[in-house]
C-alpha cells in the first residue's frame, strides 16, 4: 500500500501547504528506494536527500541511464514485482525506445493525476469523447486516455488511429463528438476531415499529448475551426506519468506543475548546473513514488524554464513553460546528423514543426528528402538547400558518402508529414525500399 499522498485538488493548497506536502513525499520516496536492496545502490547519497535542494547532489539521468537499467534487461529500477501491472514503452522521441513497468498501483496513480488536471479545465463539461491514440505497440497514451475518461465520466469512444481520417470523421459528426484527444498530426488531420464535411456538429474540444502544439498548428486550427478549444491533455512521460496540467488562463506551451507527483528542475544545457527562475535549460523531474519504477533528476528530453505561482486562476503551484525539445539526431551510416545543424542552414523555416528530413534507404543507398510547409518561404529549393547544407562540416561529409544517392526539397501540408506507429510526427524520418 503506497503511502505517498496525493489530494483532491492541488489548486486550493497555499504555497506552504505544497511545500509540506511534496517534501513529505520526497522523504517516503527517499525511504522506499533506499530501504530496497534492488535500487538502494542505483543512487548514492540518495539517504542524505531531505528537500528538493539536496537533489543536485545526485547524478542526472539520461534516457540511455533508464534504457539500460530497466526491464526486460535489468530489474534494477523497479521497486516491487514486475510479474504485476501495465508494460508500456516510450516512444523514442527523446532517445532510444525504452520498456518501462508500472505497478497497477502507479498506473492508478497516474489515471488519478490525468483526471485532477482536467477537472476544473472545462467551461462546459465534455459529452463524448474520442479517443484517437495510437491502441497497440505498447503505447500507453490510448490506456491513459480510457482511464482519465471514465474518471471523468461521460461516453467513449475508442477510435484509435488505423481507420481511414474519413470514417473517423464521419464518425465524429454522426455521434456528435464534443472532444478529440489525439497526437497533434493526427488530430490536426481529423480536425482538418471535419471541418471540410458540409453541415453537422463540430467538436468543442482538441486534448493533445506527446508534442508541443506549434504556433503553426494554432493557426491552422483557429482558421478551420475557430471556435475550438484547444488544450493539453497532460504534460506527460512514459517514464513519470503526468508532470503538468493545464487551467484556461494558460498558454499553450505552459503547465502548473503537479508537486505532490513530481519534483521538476531546469539545469544547465552544457554543465548540468541548476538554473534559477525564468531561466530556459534542460527539463530534469523526479518522481514520488514509493512504486513502481522510481527516477531521480531524468532527462525527460525537454526544454523549459519554471516560474512561481500566481496564476489567474488562484493556483500557487510553480508553472512550467516548455521551450521545446532537446537537440535529437539521426545516425545515417557514419555520420551524425542532428536537427539543430539541419534547422541552422533554414532560417525561413522558424517552426521545426513546418519542417521533415526523410532517409530513404535501399539497397543501393541512400537518398533525402527535405519536405517544407507550404507556408514557408519559396526561396528554399532543392539547389540552394543543398548549397547551404554543404557549409556545414557534418552534412558535407555526409553528401560526400559514396552510398549517397541524391537530395530534394519538396512542398507538403504538415499534416502529410510521415508520422510514428503511435501518431507522432518526428523531425528525422526514415524510409526502406
């Protein structure tokens, strides 16, 4: 039985009420992990932790930390049983995919803190709900979903993502579906379906998850559907489960932090060394948890700043703002290709999100695809691209490679981005013949 202690609604709490609270649940966190011979080791120092100041004295995790330590290699991470609960996997966007186990009791906890953050979100309590993550492949985003829904009440529908966006769209407006919840792409494609269909209801609400919504996909919302409204499901992992919450007085790229749950940090891109408020750095969370698989200062792959409370709504939790995403790469036979040197040659392109570098790999080798919005500036062609491109070090050698087979540029709506199994849109996209 976890002793950690979550409340009903974290908003009513004064600043030393949360306080209280979450250095409570860091010290029954602290003492779960240190008192079981499978991750006592994992941390050392970790006995001396008394309040979220001391974390830094403990190492940073990074996604290869977690993929390597975790299950099915390792059971290094987990505090009970892993013959118990939901397996669920990461989708990869901050690194390589990793496998992760939850208790049942932390998979509750988690449908718990998805729940509560929506809970006073909603000027008119949604009806139905459509529910279009990605169902299989160990996604947890679809399971997540069901729960906050039924803990919310109202009807479900487990649409998924595999059928046709036109029956899916039919489906929406014959059931006059008030609430999408979806991967960005995906539900920016349904939206899209939607609102060509002459006639018939139109949903109230988009609840997204797993990506930032883009000031370009605000915009291609607001002009099909203006009278959306727009949201973050959650700011959430795989790994930790909910970390942030939205209320209507936020912008789209901020959330209050649930700090009964989770201990958020920034540091330091480059020296790792904590940052202070208003300052934009690497995302680091503990969770507490005294279940389930702890983490202690993870690289969750973002990039933030936090600021104190005093948000219209009354809330005194601290707000996270997310800047984006760390620099991520892609390794095309020799040569590692991050995004940030790719997006330095395309000033034009101001949103990463207009933007897709495609590997189309066969046999004979390799070619790319450098696919742009059609919103972005005409003066990037295949030629002058390519020319900009063979100023940088990495990708001249890359285009030196005798496996190299050619390179375009080509218009596409974003919504026509190749996009994962679980509905996501990743910066590098790879192909096979």
């Amino acid at each position: 039985m976890s002793e950690i202690e979550l409340v009903d609604d974290l908003d009513l709490l004064t600043r030393e009420q949360i306080d209280a609270l979450r250095d409570a649940n860091l010290a029954r966190t602290v003492a779960a992990v240190t008192g079981s011979p499978r991750t006592a080791g994992r941390w050392p120092g970790l006995s001396h932790v008394r309040r979220p100041r001391d974390l830094p004295a403990l190492e940073l995790m990074t996604s290869d930390d977690v993929r390597e330590t975790c299950p099915p290699h390792t059971d290094d991470l987990v505090l009970d049983s892993v013959d118990s609960g939901v397996v669920v996997r990461s989708s990869g966007s901050a690194g390589r995919r990793k496998v992760h186990y939850h208790s049942w009791e932390f998979d509750d906890r988690v449908a718990f803190l998805g729940a509560r953050g929506l809970r006073n979100t909603f000027t008119v309590p949604p009806r139905r709900w459509a529910n279009c993550f990605g169902a299989a492949e160990l996604n947890g985003a679809f399971l997540f979903a069901h729960d906050v829904i039924r803990r919310l009440s109202g009807q479900a529908f487990p649409l998924g993502s595999t059928l046709p966006v036109d029956e899916l769209a039919k489906l929406v407006a014959d059931h006059e579906i008030d609430t999408i919840l979806a991967y960005p792409p995906f539900g920016l494609e349904l939206l899209a379906a939607v609102a060509d269909r002459p006639g018939g209801a139109r949903p109230r609400y988009f609840l997204y998850l797993g990506e930032r919504l883009t000031e370009s996909r605000e915009r291609f919302l607001a002009d099909r559907l203006p009278r959306l409204e727009v949201r973050s499901l959650a700011y959430s992992t795989s790994e930790i489960g909910p970390i942030g919450y939205q209320c209507r007085h936020q912008d789209p790229h901020t959330h209050h932090v649930h700090e009964d749950a989770v201990i958020v940090e920034i540091v330091d891109q480059e020296t790792g060394e904590p940052l202070g408020e208003g300052e934009v750095g690497d995302i680091v969370v503990s969770a507490l948890t005294d279940t389930g698989m702890p983490l202690f200062r993870y690289h969750v792959g973002d990039v933030g700043s936090l600021s104190g409370g005093g948000c219209r709504c009354g809330s005194r939790t601290r707000q996270l703002t997310l800047a984006g995403r760390t620099s991520n790469s892609v390794m095309i036979d020799t040569i590692d290709i991050s995004r940030d040197s790719v997006l330095a040659r395309l000033e034009e392109v101001t949103d990463p999100a207009e933007c897709q570098f495609q590997i189309l790999r066969s046999p004979q080798g390799f070619s790319i695809t450098l696919l742009v919005s059609s919103r972005v500036s005409p003066a990037l062609t295949t030629d002058g691209v390519l020319h900009r491109f063979q100023q940088d070090w990495q990708l001249r050698r890359l285009f030196a490679l005798p496996t190299f087979r050619g390179f375009s540029v080509e218009r596409a709506d974003p919504v026509r981005f190749a996009r994962t199994g679980s509905g996501k849109t990743p910066f590098f996209a790879e192909k096979s013949l």
